[in-house]
C-alpha cells in the first residue's frame, strides 16, 4: 500500500512524505529544518526513518531545511532533476545528490518523471508506484498538456497545484510583474486551471485528490475546495462518494492518504 501525507504545503515551504511498507520516502524539505522534524515526529518518523529525499526544484520553499537535515544526515540519499545536481550539491553537505532525467527506484517504490513549466532551473513532478498501484504529486507548473493527463490518470491518488484565485491574484497588493509571473505558463496553476486538469481525469483511477501549493496571500482552502466541487458537480460527481477531495496547509500536517 502506498501512502500520501502533506506535511506542510504552501507559499512559505513544501514537504509531502511518501510511504510504502518499506520505504520512506521526503518530497522536497522546504520551510524549517525544526518544523521538519517536528511533522515527522507527529507521524512516529526520525530523520533515521528516511530512505530517500526527492526534489522538485532549486526554489527555496522546496529546499531550504536541506542543509540542516544534511549536515546531521550526510548519508541520505537525494535525488534530483539532472540540470540543478550542482546546485543542489552546493546547497547540502550530503555526497549522495544524484541526477534524475528518467525514471528510478527508491527501495520497493518505482519512480517516474513529469517535466513541469516553472520558471527554475528544472522542475520535476513525481508519480511513486509499488505493483499496480500508483499516487503523484505535481506541483509548481504554470500549465498543464495532454502528457500530464496521461501521466497521472493510472494514479488512484494525486496531490496537484491549486495555487491562487485568479481574482485574488490581480486584485491583490502583488506588483504587476509578479503577477504575470504567477499568471504565466511558467508560474503555477490557479483553482481554475487546477479544476479543468482535473475535469479532464474524470473516469481515470483518480479518486483521491490533494489540493497543493495554496498561496496565502491569493487564495484560502475554502476556495480552492469549491472551485474543484463545484466542477465536479457540473459533471454529475459527488464528492465524498466518487472522489474524495483535501486541501493541505501551510501551518497542519495533512491527513494521510492511502
């Protein structure tokens, strides 16, 4: 069985842990290395407990408790999009940063790759499958294709980007250049676009949705929940019954999905 829990999702850090029977594996360790092993501790994990830490990308909302967690862990292996290696190596003290352009195996989790559209060096989305079965997670990409479509339908449970309300975004206190950055295809995908990726999964093995990667400036969880409901509801799927739909936070370890 394979296990999905945000720790911590948002503007300020992101960290999602990924769990088969045998494995433990950190997507990204953004925010503190103190908050870090604190959410681990709610869960009855160690930095000992890890096999393995995955990296979408350089930004610092990703990665920013990697070199306290390296300096204490040296052995834990890292992987990494293949383009940003040295900057990841630079950023840790750990001698196992290894570059990844296809897909790989953490312990009994097989790993597969999505290039996402963001404005960083390289930026991964990751699709973690142990037998048959498979969950994703994709975050940080300022729009979607027909590839991400068929990337996560087989997935039962998918973590996607729902970053900000559109409205939010242009009529908040944000100068104009950032929010044609967020905006773009290079930035993130807003409720809407989240909604219509997901529409597009409708009838696939995806049951199990998480909400990611909120802003707290541009959008709130309630928002993002409804813009996905109500799409959901406009073709005939119930939510809680069909699909079961969370919203992860900033500030609270997420509900474990399996």
């Amino acid at each position: 069985m394979l296990k999905l829990t945000p720790l911590f999702s948002g503007s300020r850090g992101n960290c999602t842990l990924i769990q088969s029977q045998n494995t433990n594996i950190l997507l990204d360790v953004g925010y503190s290395y103190k908050k870090l092993l604190l959410a681990l501790q709610s869960k009855n994990l160690t930095p000992k407990d890890i096999h393995a830490i995955v990296i979408t990308h350089e930004h610092d909302d990703h990665i920013c408790a990697l070199p306290m967690w390296t300096k204490y862990k040296m052995d834990t292996q890292i992987y990494v999009p293949k383009p940003i290696v040295n900057c990841i190596a630079t950023r840790s003290y750990s001698p196992f940063v290894e570059g990844v352009s296809g897909s790989f195996v953490v312990g009994d989790i097989a790993v597969d790759v999505y290039e996402c559209s963001h404005d960083s060096q390289a930026c991964c989305g990751y699709r973690f499958s142990v037998d048959n079965e498979s969950i994703a997670s994709v975050t940080d990409t300022g729009c979607y294709n027909d590839e991400l479509v068929a990337f996560l339908a087989p997935c039962k449970a998918v973590q996607l980007e729902s970053n900000h309300d559109v409205t939010m975004l242009m009529q908040g206190r944000y100068p104009y250049p950032l929010k044609r950055r967020i905006s773009s295809p290079f930035g993130h995908l807003s409720n809407d676009q989240c909604a219509e990726l997901l529409q597009k999964l409708i009838g696939t093995s995806v049951k199990k949705v998480v909400l990611a990667h909120l802003s707290e400036n541009n959008n709130t969880a309630e928002l993002a929940f409804d813009t996905i409901n109500k799409m959901y509801q406009k073709n005939n799927v119930i939510e809680g019954k069909d699909v079961q739909l969370y919203v992860a936070s900033q500030h609270t370890v997420g509900e474990t999905i399996d």
